[in-house]
C-alpha cells in the first residue's frame, strides 16, 4: 500500500506536523491537506475541522472568498 515516491515527501502525514497557523494563506494549507489525504492519512494535522474537504477556511486566498 505505501507507494515509493520518486521524490522523498517533504510533507510529514504521520503525525501533527501543522495547524492552520502553520501557513499564510489557504491554499498552502490545502495542499498539506489534500497531499495527506490522498495517501490514506486523512486529516493527520487537523486542518478541516469541519469536515467538508476544505482545509482552514480562514486562512485567506481561498474558496470562502469564491462562494
Ligand atoms: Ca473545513
């Protein structure tokens, strides 16, 4: 299941590596989220607490000022 990465990951999904104060602006913090979830760790670093997919929503530059 652990699939080798051409790269080493430079994001940590083992463990609360961040939170949402972690990152400027909210696409940073939706990548995070998304690179995590997408290897089958969920929301390791707690960053959608709401549980809708969308990482720190108050973090500026994000969908909240779309919708
Ligand atoms: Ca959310």
């Amino acid at each position: 299941m652990p699939k080798v990465a051409r790269c080493p990951p430079v994001i940590p999904c083992t463990f609360n590596a961040y939170s949402c104060s972690s990152f400027v602006t909210q696409p940073q913090a939706q990548t995070v989220f998304d690179y995590c979830v997408e290897r089958g760790f969920g929301d390791v670093h707690r960053l959608d607490g709401d549980n809708d997919g969308l990482a720190c929503e108050s973090l500026p530059g994000g969908f909240t000022m779309l919708r």
